[in-house]
C-alpha cells in the first residue's frame, strides 16, 4: 500500500467573492475543514493559522476568525519573510531589496 505525503503547512485561498462572504458560510467551512480531519486525520491547528483577506471590510474578516478560532494579527512570518497590514508601502520592502 502507498502512502501520501502531507506537507507541514498549507495555504487556502479563497476570494472575497468564494464562500466567506455570507454569515453561515463560515461555519460551513468551518465543518468540512472538521470532516477532512476525521477523514484524513490531518487537522487544521487553529491557534497557529490566520486568517485575512482583501477588499473585504477588516470587521467581517475578525468577525470569520473568531468563528474559526483564528489569530488576526500582523505582522507574521511567511518563509522567513515579516508580513505586515499595508504592502504596498516601499518601505515594508526594503530588507527584501536589499538581501537581493
């Protein structure tokens, strides 16, 4: 019998226009991301998982992370680089520039 490989991380990225946007959605997400663990027996650890979104308000975003049970904050860490609410701002690029 072959196994299958499961990576330590994941990401799920769905669009403002995808499920998240009506109230029970979440909750619905909420369950079939229970239904996967007692499937594969892989579970989501949502004290370390977050959760965020764009052009969507930041109210509704902390509204489907307390349903969840995720951490809404910045800055994080992704593959060693810090992440931080407004991007787009040049200075928030800076060590990245200059490491390269």
């Amino acid at each position: 019998m072959e196994g299958y490989k499961v990576y330590p991380s994941f990401n799920v990225e769905i669009s403002k226009n995808d499920l998240l946007t009506h109230g029970d959605n979440i909750k619905n997400l909420s369950r079939i991301l229970k239904c996967f663990h007692i499937s594969s027996g892989i579970n989501v650890n949502f004290l370390k998982s977050r959760l965020f979104g764009t052009s969507i308000l930041d109210q509704e975003i902390r509204r489907m992370a307390n349903v969840l049970g995720c951490v809404k904050s910045f800055p994080f860490s992704y593959l060693g680089v810090s992440v931080v609410a407004n991007v787009a701002l040049k200075k928030h690029w800076e060590l990245i520039i200059d490491n390269f």
